[in-house]
C-alpha cells in the first residue's frame, strides 16, 4: 500500500461520509463484544445527522431535533436535552464515521495510519494518541455509509442485518 492509495481510500471514506445526512433511514444491530467474549446486542435506527436511537433489552437512548436526548433506563427516564448534541453512544457514532473519535484531534482516541481499499470496504489502521504500542482496526462500507467492524484493544463493534428503511421491489433492501 502507498501513500497515493491510502489517499485515495480516504478521500472516498471522507465522500461518503459526508453524504451521510442524505441517506436514507437505517436499522440495524450492533454487536459490543468485550474482550472476554461477552457480547451484548442493540437494535439501532439512524436518520439523517440529529435523529437516532438505540435499545438493548428494557434501555434506550432516542435522540431528534425536537427533544435532544431521552434515556430509558428500566422504569426510569431521563431527559438530556440539548444539552450535548454532539454526544452518541458508540454504536451510534458507527454510522457518523465523521463524528468518531479516530481522526486524531485534541479529543480524539485514536489516529489513522493507514487506509486499504478492500473487497468489502475501506480497512483503516489506527493506533492510540496516549500509546501507540495499542493498535485498533475499522472496516467503512462505502455500501451503507458507516463503519460495519470496529475492533479495539477491548472490544469489537460490528453492524450486522442492516437495511435501507427504504421499499424497493423486493420488498426492504438488507444485506446481513
């Protein structure tokens, strides 16, 4: 891999995910898988930048325009508001690569390295700001817009049955 095509596959990734905001509505599951095998998985929606939401069993996490924040926690709710707009669980931020914490800023976690067109997508390597020894790896399908596989030194994020909310003639568009 040269520094051209990486790039390249950066700008692509940039393109797309860019473009986010005009896709069409999205769900999916996420699986967090943590680093002793445990996985716990969440049904996710997105649409367009301010909307989304996220459950796992009795939880979730809403957010839109009119309300900011909701979070249901068993019987319990509680109302952020809009007090922190930019703010999305990690199994969120998969589908607003943009807004990830990879880019190597101030803020950040990690930095990329290196981009790699691949048969299923652009492959980004990155390491940690405060340890470089301590690599993570994320899988961006130009398909759909996000980013389908995120591993860290902890855990792995990984989308799986997405669909376009979308009808097309087959009924919804999916692709597990």
């Amino acid at each position: 891999m040269n520094g051209r095509e990486d790039f390249e596959a950066l700008l692509e990734l940039l393109s797309v995910a860019r473009n986010a905001v005009l896709r069409y509505p999205m769900s999916a599951v996420v699986d967090r898988t943590d680093h002793e095998g445990m996985t716990v998985s969440s049904k996710v929606h997105v649409e367009g930048l301010r909307r989304w939401s996220i459950e796992d069993h009795e939880d979730s996490i809403t957010c839109d325009p009119v309300d900011g924040c909701v979070i249901r926690t068993g019987h319990s709710v509680e109302v952020l508001g809009h007090h922190r707009p930019d703010w999305m669980p990690e199994e969120i931020q998969l589908f607003y690569p943009l807004g990830m914490r990879i880019w190597g800023g101030h803020q950040d976690n990690q930095r990329i390295t290196g981009a790699e067109r691949t048969e299923n997508g652009i492959r980004l390597s990155m390491v940690y700001l405060e340890d470089e020894d301590y690599t993570a790896e994320a899988l961006f399908d130009p398909d759909i817009g996000a980013i389908v596989d995120f591993c860290t030194a902890s855990e792995r994020l990984t989308v799986r049955n997405w669909r376009t909310d979308i009808r097309d003639q087959s009924g919804l568009a999916e692709r597990a």
